[in-house]
C-alpha cells in the first residue's frame, strides 16, 4: 500500500479511527499469540501449529512497547507523492481475495509508477509464503528473466494399491439394494481399517473399490491380504493390484503413468487374488512373501513391458507386465520378468 490511512483521493484504506479501533478489538488482543490468523492467514487459520508459529514470531520479534510505536508509526505512511519519480523495473502482486490491505491498493500502486506491472494473484492470504505460493515465484520469477517456466508436477515414489469388490452386480440383484449397500458400507469400513492399521492413505473410493498409496510396498501387500481377508469373512470377493512407481499428486488426487499400471494391474486378478508389477516384486526381495508366476499381459495404453505376478494365500503374490508376467498366490516364483 502507498498510504495506511484513507484519504479524500485513496479509499482503498480504512479511515484511521477504523484502524485504531480494529487494532484495539481485534488485533491487539490475539496478537502475541497469533490467535487473529484467520485474517492474516486463511487458508491456515484452523491449524494449531501455524497459529503457535505466527505466535511464537511475533513474540520474538518485537515486545508490547515496541508494538505500539510501530503502530502509530504505521498510521503516517503515505508514499504516493514518491511512486511517480521511481524508474526501477517495478513488479506490483496482490491477492484478490487479501483480507488486510484491499488488492486495489496494489492496483492503484503499479500505475502510479512509470513502466510497473500489476499481477492480481488469486488467494486471500496476505503472507505470500501462504496459500499458492508457486504463483508467486512464477510471477517473480518471469519478471527477472523474461521466461515463464512450466510448473514442475509434484512426484512422489509410492505404492499404488487398487480393490474391487467382485460380481457387485449380481450381488446386487440378488440381495436387494439395501442389503447390498449395508454390505458395502461394512466392506468400505473394513478397508479403512486396514489402511490405518498399515499406514496407507487413502486417495478416493471408486464405486465399489478403493484407491491407495503406500510408502512401502511389503506393507502394501500385507494391506491388501487384510482386506482381502476381512472381504473373505463378509463373503465377499475382492480382486486387488498394486505398483510401486512415480505418482503425480493432484491436490486430493493422484495420476501418471504409475497409477494406470495399478489400474491395468488389478484387472487381470481373479476372485480373491492380489496381483502385482514384477516392480513390486523386485523391492520386496527378502522379505519373506512370494509370488506365482502368471504369465505374460500386454497392458492396454503402456508403452513398454512391465512384469507382474500374484500373491499367495502364505504371502504368495502375482507379478504382471505390459507385456505384463503375472503370478498368482501359490507358488514360489523365481521368474518375473517380461518378454521383450
């Protein structure tokens, strides 16, 4: 902002009695221990951890006297008559939705200076280190160099596990759509115990299956043979694939090409069968489970092979490939890989 205070030629600030008063209420009060956060920082404002943060700052940055002359200092800036003289590359962003300073200030800052660039960002969070602050690098970014560079998507190495109940369909008619839905909502509780039970998170239910990750592929399999357990015990059929490989994180959901061979995986089990990459085989080398070999797959919409077996009953798996080798849980396996 170029002035604190509303003036006659700039209404994008607070009469100064306002300000006083608002600091007295609601600031003042909550300021030493970040209570007034939500204002500052919405998109934080319910976490106990940033308020104690915002906090634990303030009380070290200034104490209660210091306080108050920064304040009183703060209701005399006004800079306008400066802005006009300035002959700097000036870059100008602001937050639409910011709740302190109103995102016209900053839109009335960049023209008044010769040349400067006004970005409005999206977001209400004041603290640019809040909120998208991958928008903000960007812009900044740009403006030094003149380039503007794809954002990176964010990829993480995880194990990717997905369920099916199998014949819901035919379960369906048989039992009617109550009865069918009781049954599911005790199949999907089941699974979301196992899920904490081993540390797996949950991306999204699909209909009569879930999606996972894991950060390890042996506690992966030992989920899905829970589940499929648990499954068992409501005379259910499940049918499960997992992959270990780089995920893209889509806000609440996942993608890439890993996520597809998980997909593409899991079809090729039978009832009651958990089905894995030769990957996941690989990475779970000594730790006691073992795989059936199933044969060569070609995966629809994978380039290249990828091998795949299954699990046994006694920590048995499948590995598969795109060509994918399967294996089923049974045997021991001491192959896995796919034809060229």
């Amino acid at each position: 902002m170029a002035r604190s205070t509303e003036a006659p030629d700039y209404p994008w600030a607070p009469p100064a009695a306002a300000a006083v008063e608002a600091a007295v209420e609601l600031i003042e009060p909550y300021f030493f221990a970040g209570e007034d956060i939500e204002l500052w920082v919405p998109s934080v404002g319910d976490d106990p951890q940033a308020r104690e943060w915002l906090g634990r700052f303030r009380r070290a940055a200034v104490s209660p006297d210091t306080l108050a002359g920064l304040f009183a200092m703060f209701l005399d800036i006004d800079v306008r008559h400066v802005l006009p003289a300035l002959r700097a590359p000036t870059l100008v962003l602001h937050r639409r939705g910011d709740r302190i300073v109103n995102w016209r200030a900053g839109e009335w800052m960049a023209a008044q200076i010769p040349g400067a660039r006004f970005v409005a960002l999206s977001g209400q969070d004041h603290f640019p280190w809040f909120g998208d602050s991958d928008a903000v690098i960007e812009e900044i970014r740009e403006f030094l160099t003149g380039v503007r560079v794809a954002a990176e998507p964010d990829r993480v190495l995880a194990t990717v596990m997905f369920t099916d109940v199998v014949s819901s369909t035919e379960r369906a008619a048989a039992l009617g759509d109550r009865r069918r839905r009781d049954l599911l909502d005790a199949h999907d509780a089941a699974v979301r115990r196992q899920l904490v039970a081993f540390r797996g998170r949950e991306i999204k239910a699909t209909g009569d299956g879930f999606l996972a990750t894991f950060d390890g592929p042996a506690r992966a399999i030992r989920c899905a043979s829970a589940i499929r357990d648990a499954a068992s015990r409501m005379h259910l059929d499940v049918r499960v694939g997992l992959h270990t490989g780089e995920i893209e994180i889509r806000g609440d959901d996942i993608g890439g090409m890993a996520v597809h061979i998980g997909q593409r995986v899991s079809t090729l089990a039978q009832p009651n069968e958990i089905m894995v990459s030769s990957t996941v085989r690989d990475l779970v080398g000594g730790s006691g489970i073992e795989f059936e070999d199933r044969g060569d797959h070609k995966l629809k919409g994978v380039p290249r092979p990828v091998a795949g077996l299954r699990r046994h009953n006694r920590m048995t798996v499948t590995v598969g490939c795109a060509t994918t080798r399967t294996s089923s849980l049974g045997a021991r396996t001491s192959g896995g890989g796919c034809a060229a």
